[in-house]
C-alpha cells in the first residue's frame, strides 16, 4: 500500500509520535510528509506533546529534562552553548548531551551578542548596553531544526552615546506569538519601549500609559544585572520601588497585553538590603535571598514561593533556615533543576564554581558539569522557525 493511502490527519498522528531527529529525516521521504511537518498546525501539536513528556519526566525525577547552558570565554570572549540533561544516574547529576551547531552570523557577531532569552527551543541573541554599534543584529535561532531569523531595525534610534537597550524574549501563548521587549534608556531617563512581534515581523512602540508602572529612573545596566524570570506569559524582575527607596518590588511585562504590572513583595523581603533574585519554581513564582556574610563570613540562602501567582497572601516560606556557606560565597543562582534543588554559582579562592542546594534538607553538593556556565534554562527541541519564511537556513 502506499505511503500516499492514508489520510494527512493519520500520517500526522502518526509523525508526531516519533523522536524528533526521526521528524527531521521523514521530512525528506515525500512533498506530503515535508509539507504536513511544516504546517502550523503540526509545529504546535508537535511541541505541546514535547513539553507534556517533559513535564511527566520531571515528575519523574528521571532526568529527561533539558537546560540549555551558556558559559563565556572571557569577559568579551565568544559564548558557547550546551545542552545538559538532569541525569540523576551520572556522577555530577548533569551529562552534556550535544553543543548545538552555531552559525557563522552568530559568530561574526558573538563579540556584540547576548543571549537575551529562551522559550520553547527558541533562543533570542541581541546587543545589550550602549548603543554604540547599531548594525549588531537581533536574532532569534532555533539550533535544533538550524535556522535563524535576523529582525528588521527597531523604530528608536540612538539619540546619543549615553543610551542604552536592554532586550528581554517572551512568548504569547494567547495569540501563539513569540515576542522581543526592548527598553531603550538615556542617563536615567526611560527613553522608550517597543516590541517585535514574530507572528506580524515588526516593532511596536508602547504608549506612555502602557509604560507607567516602570521605574522610568533605571537605566537599562540596572536591568542587565538584574536577574529575571519568563513565567505565565510574563517576564518578572526585582526593582527598587523608587531612586531613593530601599524598599524593592517585583514588576512585570505581561507579554500578551503589552502592559507592565506589580506585584507585591513578601513583607520581609521589601525592605533588605541582601541581594534577592527571582526565579521560576516549577509552576510557581519564587524569590531566593543571599544573605550578608556578616563578620564571620557566614552566607545563609531563603527561598519564598507564590503557590497562587498573583496572589500577595500566597506567599510562603520554603526554606528551613539551615542552608548555611561558609568559608566561600554564594554570587547568584543559575536556576532551579528538575528535582526543585537550585543551583547556584560560588566564589571559591577566585574560582567559580556551581553547587546543588537541596531546601528541604539544606544539604549541598558540587555540580562540577556546570563549573563556569552563567545561564541556565530549561530547554526542549522544538520545530519553530521550520516553516517561517524569512527564517535561513545553515
């Protein structure tokens, strides 16, 4: 019988049950397979039976979820990327599993390139800081089907050597479009904010009421070094309330209406002057604290979850006081793994290394898989930009 016999919405029930280097090869075996893999309908379907296994092996604890891992040679050195699995049989409890193949625009470019964000197997590669080179390019890449899309110029230029951009990935589940926030700042002025839509292939400028609940003051460094976190169809950081308050609040950009948004802090978290990081926590929103060595140089780590996202009363407190650093310092958390532990960067004699803090036992272990990496995010191989027509091919 052949191939051609059965119905397209067989063959595609059919395909999207195979491993997804299978996907890629079958595309090659006939024009109705290739066109039924390309389709809208088939990328969607395929990615959202990917992220359910995903999510049924992190459960699990069997170590089928992936990180995409970045680590930087030097401070303006290249990056270079990795996919890790949360292996709990392997000896660090992390095996690299491939280094995705780079083009070469991205590597003309690595120089003026950070990765700005990740979501559904879709990396986003911009220039963050001052806008001293305009020709840097904004580029979305999928490094499992090996395609790239270069994004049109965005409507705000330089207005001078004082500004700055800062760009931030998100994706829309409402409207199924992926997304790029840009916050274009002059000294501590907020100069505008636009953001490329995918789906339509331009940029936007956002009004000024849909702008108002930004701390218009921060400059874009102040949102470089914060630590942020893509949850809900929202990208979520910790900001001081004002240029003069101590007091700290999380604001947030809600990718389908376009709109910022606050929310409020746990009551002891408001005011400290420890560094506090927000993180995604599973299916929930988290903040983790570093507290101040002190005297004795002893670092102690707090991790508040929102179980109810939105909800202020939702609050709670996760940790039970005995996670504890002496003698070297925590710097900042990489993320959480698959079994809900965080792994964190530390300073030991000058070096930076990675460890697993486990909450709930406050035991902490050496991840040295992941000695020197500066991202961590959770990473599934997806057929996004497959069918995307300005998308190239490498």
């Amino acid at each position: 019988m052949s191939i051609n016999c059965f119905p397209e919405e067989i063959v595609a029930d059919i395909l999207v049950r195979l491993p997804f280097k299978s996907v890629i090869k079958v595309r090659r075996v006939c024009k109705t397979w290739n066109s039924v893999i390309k389709s809208c309908t088939f990328i969607d379907t395929y990615l959202r039976r990917s992220l359910l296994i995903q999510s049924e092996h992190e459960n699990n604890s069997d170590g089928r979820r992936h990180l995409l891992l970045r680590k930087k040679n030097g401070w303006y050195g290249n990056s270079y990327y990795s996919y890790y699995g949360n292996i709990l049989s392997s000896p660090s409890g992390y095996a690299e599993l491939i280094k995705p193949a780079i083009p070469d625009v991205i590597k003309r470019c690595f120089s003026h390139l950070s990765m700005v964000g990740t979501c559904n197997g879709i990396i986003c590669l911009a220039h963050d800081g001052l806008l001293q080179d305009e020709d840097a390019p904004t580029i979305i890449w999928n490094p499992s089907v090996r395609k790239y899309a270069i994004l049109p110029s965005p409507n705000i230029k330089k207005n001078n050597f004082k500004d700055t951009q800062t760009y931030f990935f998100g994706y829309d589940s409402l409207t199924n479009d992926y997304k790029v926030l840009r916050i274009v700042t002059v000294r501590n002025s907020l100069l505008g904010v636009e953001v490329y839509s995918l789906a339509n292939g331009r940029w936007t400028s956002l009004s000024t009421a849909a702008t108002a609940v930004f701390p218009a003051y921060l400059c874009s460094g102040f949102l470089r070094k914060s630590k942020d976190a893509f949850f809900k169809g929202a990208m979520h950081w910790v900001l001081p309330r004002d240029r003069n308050s101590k007091e700290h609040l999380i604001v947030s950009f809600d990718f389908g209406t376009e709109l910022f948004h606050e929310i409020v802090m746990p009551e002891g978290f408001r005011k400290t002057g420890c560094p506090c990081y927000i993180l995604r926590y599973g299916e929930s929103l988290a903040l983790v604290q570093i507290d101040n060595g002190g005297e004795h140089f002893v670092y102690g780590l707090h991790l508040w979850v929102m179980k109810e996202y939105g909800a202020v009363k939702s609050w709670t407190k996760l940790d039970n006081n005995n996670v504890l650093f002496k003698g070297y310092r925590p710097t900042s958390p990489l993320g959480f793994n698959s079994c809900d532990e965080l792994v964190m960067k530390i300073l030991v004699d000058g070096d930076r290394r990675a460890i697993v803090v486990d909450f709930k036992t406050g035991n902490k272990n050496a991840a040295t898989a992941l000695d020197g990496y500066s991202s961590m995010n959770p990473f599934v191989e997806s057929l996004i930009l497959l069918s995307q027509p300005n998308a190239v091919s490498y």
